[in-house]
C-alpha cells in the first residue's frame, strides 16, 4: 500500500523529517507516537500534499505510485485521507454541500457515476446516525461553531462517506471526552478491512485500547527511533519517550 | 511563494472569453465634444426639438463642472475630447424592422455571447434589447408584450414614440445637475432602454437589456427608463461585456426606475465589462448613476447587482423611499481581481412612514485589486418608523488585496431604526488544502467558497441569471490565492 523509504522533508529550510521508513500493507493498522514537535503532523502533511514543505530527498510509494509527484486533490481521490488535528471552518459552505461535492470528485476520478442528491442523502444518513451525530449538522457550515469533539466527528463522518483506502489520523482522539473516543473508535473500526490501512498519530494508550494497531513506531526528532508490536505502546505509557530518546542520541 | 499559491494565480489568468472584436461596418462620428456634436447626434437620432434642448442645457451644465475625485480610486484624468461619441453599425434607412435586416456580423457577435436574438432560439420568457456600441439592434418578443399593453423599445424610439412619458419622468430621479457623468450622459446619450407597464399588469415575461461595447475609442452612454405604473410588476434584467483592448474605454450610463403605488420593480444586472489585463492595462470604466424613486404608497425596488468586470466600478444604486410603507433593497456582489478597482453601495433615502431598507453587500476582493463599500442610510424627519438593516460581509483572496467600508448613517427621525453589521474574512490557504485534501481542486474550493459567501445574494437573482453569474464569478476569481 504505502512505502516510504528515507523521506527527509523540511519547512523554511528547517529539516523536520531526517529520514523516515515505513512500510504500510493494506489492511494493516500503524500508531505513531512521539513528543510533541516530533514531525508527526509534518509527515501527515507531506504524504497529503500539503504546500510550503519541501522535500529534500527520500520516496514514498502509494499503490505503486510516486505519491510525492502528485497533487493533493488527486492523492485524495486516489484514496489518501487525511483527519485533520485542527480541522478548519469554512463559512457559507454547507457539510453536506462539502460532502457531495467530495463525494462526487472522488467518484468521478475513478470512473464512476456522480450520485444524485436524493442517493446521497440516503447515504450520508445512514453514515451520519452510525456516528450518533445529529442530522442538523449537515446543513450548518463546515466546522463553523462546532466544538472541538464535533469537528471530530466530522473528520470521521467525511472519511466514512469517501471510503478511502489510506486513512491518515492526526490526534484525532485529542480533545474527546471517553463517548466521543468510543463513537469514533467505532467508526474506525467498522471501516477497517483488508484493503484499508490507517496510520494514526495518537499520544495516547487509551485510543489504542479501542482500535488495537499492529504495529507501534515512536517518531523523535524527525526519525522513527523505535518501532514493534501493540505493547511497545504501553511501555510508552508507562516510562514516557525519554528512556528512548537518549539512547538515540547516544547512538 | 509555495507551489499550490503559484498554481493558484496561474489559474487566475484566464481569458476574458467575451473579448473579441466584431468587425462591422459603421458609423461613427470623429471624437470630440462641443455644441455641434450634440445637434449631429439628436439629428442624427431623429429626435424630437424639445430633446435637443435638453441635451445642450445638460452639455452646458457639465461644462460648469469638475471631474470628481476620490479618495478610494486611482485613475488617470479622462481626455473627454478623444472619444467618439457616436458608434452603430451601417443600417438601411431608418433601422431594422426585422432581424434580417441587421448586420449578420453583429447577429454572430450576440450568438457569440450566448445571446441569441432570433425569437425561435431564445429562452422562453425573456425578452431582449440588444444595444451595441451607440444603438439598440434589436428588440426581440415585442408584439408578445404589445398584447399585455407593455411597451419596452430602444430610448430613441420612446423619444420620438412616447414624448409624453419621456417628459413626465425623463431626469425626474437623476436630474441633469445631479452629477457629472450623469451631466454627461444627459447630454450625449445615444440609447438603451425603455419601459413602460401600465397600471395592474403583471409584466408577461422578464425584460433584458444586453449592452456590448465593440468599436474602439467610443464610450457609451446609455439611458435607462423604466416606469411602473400602479400596482403593475416588472422584472428587468441586464447584461454587458466588451471587447478586450488596451486603452480604457468609459461607460457612463444613467439607470432611473420609478414605482408607482403598489408597484414593484425588480432590476437584476451582472456586469462583466472587460476588466482589463492583470497589469491594469486597458478595461472599462463604468461609472453609473442608477437611482429609484418609490413615488407611490407601497412600492417596491430590489436592486441585485452582481458585479465582476471593468476596470473601475463607480456606481451605487439607490432608493428613494417617497411613499408610504415603501421598500427598498440592495443586494450586491462586487468581485475585483488583478488591479481592478470598484467603489460601490447604495443610498437609501427614507421619506415616507414606515418605510423599509434592506442592504446585502458582498465584496470580494482578490490580487491586488481594491474594493470598497461605500453606503448611505438616511432617515427624514418625515419618515416616522423607518426600518434599515445593513450587512456588508468582505471576503479577501490573498493577502495584496484591500476591502473597506464606508457606511454613512444621517437619522432624523427619532422612532428609526438602523442597524449596520460589518465582517472580514480570507480564503485561507489551509482551507484550500483542506478542500483538496477532501479531492476539489483548487479552483473548485475557491468558487465554493466564494459561492457561499454570496449565497444570499445569488438567491435573489432570476434562475437563468443565478447560474450565469456563479459561472462568471468562477472565472474571474478562480484559484487567486497568492
Ligand atoms: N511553518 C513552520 N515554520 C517553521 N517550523 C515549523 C513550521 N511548522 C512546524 N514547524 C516545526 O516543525 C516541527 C514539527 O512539527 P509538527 O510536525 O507539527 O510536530 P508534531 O505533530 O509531532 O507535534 C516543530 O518543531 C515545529 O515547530
Ligand atoms: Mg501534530
């Protein structure tokens, strides 16, 4: 699904990524964990196309693909999501407007019929109760005055409507009370299958009790500095990244 | 610069896809302005004498006065002695009396423009005038309209038709002394349109006015009149483009409606003059005196305006709330790119009791253009209970651009009452990414945006007009994040 082979990005000549691996296989589940500043948030951004970082070297490979060459509208339609950490407002714009449009962008690029309007209510209904979100969202503009635990959800509900195949979390658990966590664990959970992979940043233990991961890597200053299974996550909860950190510094 | 803000302007230079030039044959008088000019222009228009009186009293007034400055605008002083003032294509005789008899070239350039003029191809439903350059070529659906007692012909046909409602109303909203271009556009008005809806009919079909500027160095001027008359219901609408050209071409029109009472006026116009290149060079100047007077009891004007063309955009049409219980309302998007600069607003002037305003604007601005809102709520001591409700929204597309608001508030009337809301806000570039992300492209995360913003007004618009102004704002705003 995903290869990134020795990815160094940097923001105004700063280097923030110093040459990351990582291998995603489809279906498979990766928690990134790491102090804050770590470049967890820069390397989402990169693998999604976001402007002003530059790429100083290394690959990634999506679907055979060189993802880096390609802008960010196609890397979406091609199935790369990404959940926002902050996701933005956008005044005057409705969800459902948003969605469809979405929808229908994403459809078309891969040869499909857009849906009509009565089709997709049906379709963002259904998706909209699974995360017990009220339907007058959908008409409000996106984001605009929603909390932080519904701006959330609403990542969630357009990452469910758009089905992609590479689904990329930011903290998405950040900021939600233990119901919210459990309602969007449930919505990850019921998008999981074997062609799917998600790679979610998370600095907690307690979203993982909820979506087990396969695999954990612990992201410090630019690198992956450790990886392994689900109980290196816990380990991390209990001794904090210190202990690991200073062993990369020493070597 | 990042990448997506490089790919974004690219984007914003599109072409102006109206901006081609018809070659006609036609007649056009040597520019220069003076006494004898005008004598050449009312013959030549075969105009009544008591309009020749009226043109030279207006040419000697303007005369008397300065050109305006502002403090918002930047131009360079007009040489008024280096346009043409008189430009129409060759015609037989005294006009066509049927579409065969016009030009076919000038029949191409309105198909051209996706207006077609013969009956058979138009819309159901609209009724056309088509004013090229100096005159009017063709006004389409006539007879149909005839039945219902309307009558909607050139300017220059009511004059010599219709002398008695010319000098009824004629300059009785925007006299001849109200301003300078409205000085002299009295004087040298060549045509445009005219409308008349007799008492308690409810106009059969929406009415359109097309203006295209085509020959080079004229200006036009034009002259709109429409009267309803008690109780009657019209819908108007207007159009207007020109040819892409390096030199600056002025239009200085005159728009004055006039309600009766019980009658309702509704005036939609999207203005897509040519806006000049992304350096500033060439494009309109559209400077516009458009002005309502609600003389009856109960009656109502709605002013839509979508405005994304011209270099310059002067103009603020307004209201003057006479009767009792009148309406007026405004709503406007005013969109400048590049170096565009437009200064626009209303006036809402309430006379009569009871009297109610109600003002929408939208401006978006976007390169390096300026845009301003500039409005006056005034409230007389006549108007007892006079209601206003202002809400002036800028919406900013990059960070060279410029939005200010100037809304003028005079109240005499102690039981008025007025109320202003006011926001600011940019297309950031993070929503943009946002939408990408979500699989728009940038240009389509820009005009949905922007689509959103002026919702409010586009709701206003007639059906065939909300469609063509998202596509117009699509084009000349698309991806302008720099
Ligand atoms: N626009 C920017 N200019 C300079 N440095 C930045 C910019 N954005 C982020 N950074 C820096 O990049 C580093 C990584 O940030 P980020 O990827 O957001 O970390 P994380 O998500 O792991 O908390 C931080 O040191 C941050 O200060
Ligand atoms: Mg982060």
């Amino acid at each position: 699904m995903l290869s990134i082979k020795d990815l160094t990005a940097s923001i105004n000549d700063k280097a923030i990524l110093k040459g990351i691996n990582l291998e995603v296989k489809a279906g498979e589940i990766h928690a990134i964990m790491g102090p804050n500043g770590s470049g967890k948030s820069t390397l989402s951004h990169v693998l999604s196309g976001k402007s002003g970082y530059e790429v100083t070297g290394g690959s990634a490979t999506y679907q055979g693909k060189d993802l880096l060459a390609l802008p960010p509208e196609i890397r979406a339609r091609e199935g790369v999501f990404l959940a926002f950490q902050y996701p933005l407002e956008i005044p005057g714009v409705s969800n459902v407007y948003l969605l469809k449009a979405a929808l229908n962008a994403v459809r078309k690029h891969n040869g499909l019929d857009e849906v009509d309007a009565m089709d997709f209510l049906t379709l963002v209904k259904s998706k909209i109760k699974a995360l017990d979100m009220d339907e007058k969202f959908l008409y409000r503009a996106v984001n605009e005055g929603f909390s932080g635990g519904e701006k959330k959800r609403n990542e969630i509900l357009q990452m469910a409507i758009l089905e992609p195949k590479l689904c990329i979390l930011d903290e998405t658990d950040s900021g939600l009370d233990i119901d919210a966590l459990k309602i969007v664990a449930d919505g990850v959970n019921s998008l999981r299958s074997p062609d799917r992979s998600f790679i979610m940043v998370t600095h907690y233990q307690r979203l993982l009790d909820y979506i087990k991961p396969d695999f954990v890597h612990v992201l410090a200053h630019g690198q992956i500095i450790k990886s392994g299974g689900p109980e290196l996550a816990l380990e991390l909860e209990e001794k904090g990244y210190g202990w690991l950190e200073d062993g990369q510094v020493a070597a | 610069m990042s990448a997506s803000a490089q790919e974004i302007n690219n984007l914003i230079n599109q072409d102006y896809k109206q901006g081609f030039v018809t070659e006609v044959a036609a007649d056009t008088f040597p520019p220069g302005l003076n006494e004898t000019i005008i004598r050449q222009l009312s013959k030549v228009k075969n105009e009544p004498a008591f309009m020749l009186d009226y043109r030279l009293n207006a040419f000697r007034h303007w005369q008397t006065l300065k050109a305006p400055e502002w403090a918002q605008v930047n131009i360079e002083p007009i040489d008024y002695q280096a346009i043409s003032y008189y430009s129409a294509p060759k015609r037989k005789e005294d006009g066509p009396k049927s579409l065969d008899e016009i030009d076919p070239q000038v029949l191409d350039a309105y198909k051209k423009l996706g207006i077609p003029l013969d009956e058979q191809e138009r819309l159901a439903g609209i009724a056309v005038d088509a004013v090229f350059d100096s005159v009017s070529v063709a006004t389409t659906f006539k007879g149909k309209l005839k039945e219902a007692g309307v009558i909607f012909c050139p300017m220059s046909e009511a004059l010599r038709d219709h002398p008695e409602l010319i000098k009824q109303y004629l300059s009785s909203v925007v006299p001849i002394s109200d301003n300078y271009f409205a000085a002299l556009n009295s004087a040298v008005f060549t045509d445009g349109s005219f409308v008349y809806i007799p008492k308690g009919v409810r106009c059969p079909m929406e009415l359109s006015t097309y203006f295209r500027i085509n020959a080079a160095n004229t200006g036009q001027f034009e002259r709109t009149l429409i009267i309803a008359d008690e109780g009657s219901h019209v819908s108007y609408l207007e159009g207007c483009t020109a040819p892409m050209r390096d030199e600056n071409q002025l239009h200085a029109a005159v728009v004055e409606l006039i309600a009766l009472k019980d009658a309702t006026i509704k005036y939609s116009t999207v203005q897509n003059w040519y806006p000049g290149d992304k350096d500033g060079k060439g494009g309109i100047y559209n400077f516009v005196t458009k002005r309502a007077d609600c003389r009856g009891d109960n009656a109502k004007v709605s002013w839509t305006q979508v405005e994304t063309g011209s270099a310059i955009t002067w103009k603020y049409p307004s209201c003057i709330l006479t009767g009792d219980n009148s309406v007026g309302e405004f709503y406007s998007v005013a969109v400048t790119n590049n170096c565009q600069q437009a200064d626009t607003g209303t006036k809402m002037i309430h006379i009569g009791k009871n009297t109610r305003s109600t003002i929408v604007s939208k401006g978006i601005s976007a390169g390096r253009a300026q845009n301003t809102y500039r409005g006056l709520v005034k409230v007389l001591k006549s108007a007892e209970n006079a209601r206003n409700h202002t809400q002036c929204d800028s919406l900013l597309v990059g960070d060279r651009c410029g939005a200010h608001t100037f809304p003028y508030v005079e109240v005499k009337q102690p039981t008025a009452q007025v109320e202003h809301e006011a926001t600011t806000s940019k297309i950031s570039e993070d929503q943009l990414f946002f939408c990408q992300q979500r699989g728009l492209s940038a240009e389509d995360a820009v005009s949905m945006i922007v689509n959103g913003f002026c919702k409010e007004v586009f709701k206003e618009l007639p059906m065939e007009f909300a469609v063509e102004a998202q596509a117009l704002l699509g084009l000349s705003l698309e991806g302008s994040v720099g």
